[in-house]
C-alpha cells in the first residue's frame, strides 16, 4: 500500500497545458461573473449602510452635545427699538425681510 509521491514536472506541464485549454474558452465569462459577484456584494452592502438607523444612545448623545441658541429678551427690545426709532434701518430691515438673498 505504498504510494510513491513524485511530482514529475514534465507530466505535470502537459496536463497543465490542457487545463488552460479547457479553462482559457470560458475565461472571459468566469471573470465577467466575478465582477458582477462583486458588484453584487458592493451594492448589497451599499443597500444594507443605505437604510441603518442610528442607535437610540447615539440619538440622545447628539441630542446632549447640541447647544441651542438663546436670544435676550433685552437685546431684541432694542433693536426694535432701534428699528423703530430709525426710519433707515426700518427700509433696511423690510428689504431684507422681503429679500433675503440681496446683499
């Protein structure tokens, strides 16, 4: 029951030879499918990133870390004040009320 394990590289080279035969046909289809594996995979994956949703501990860490502005009462009085007493800043600020976008 002893098997003589040899590798003999001038059998081996012909049997190569007619493998990449066989296999050298269909090589352009074989690579053609892989890519489209990995496009396959690449999409899936996109899809998958696509529709995640925070956790809800990540929600309320955002929600902690965010400061909101305030605005004084005191200083909104006075610039209506201001705006009030002004006749050129009243057109002002209804131009830019009007049109936002106008420098």
């Amino acid at each position: 029951m002893s098997k003589d394990i040899s590798f003999d590289l001038k059998t081996l080279t012909p049997k190569l030879k007619k493998i990449w035969q066989r296999f050298s046909k269909h090589l352009s289809f074989v690579v053609i499918l892989l890519v489209l594996l990995v496009y396959l995979i690449v999409v899936w994956h996109i899809r998958g990133l696509a529709t995640a949703e925070p956790t809800q501990e990540a929600e309320d860490e955002a929600l902690l870390s965010t400061q909101i502005p305030k605005i004084d009462q005191k200083a909104i009085s006075q610039i209506q004040s201001l705006e009030n007493n002004s006749p050129a800043v009243h057109s002002l600020f209804n131009e830019a009320r009007n049109n936002p976008f106008y420098e």
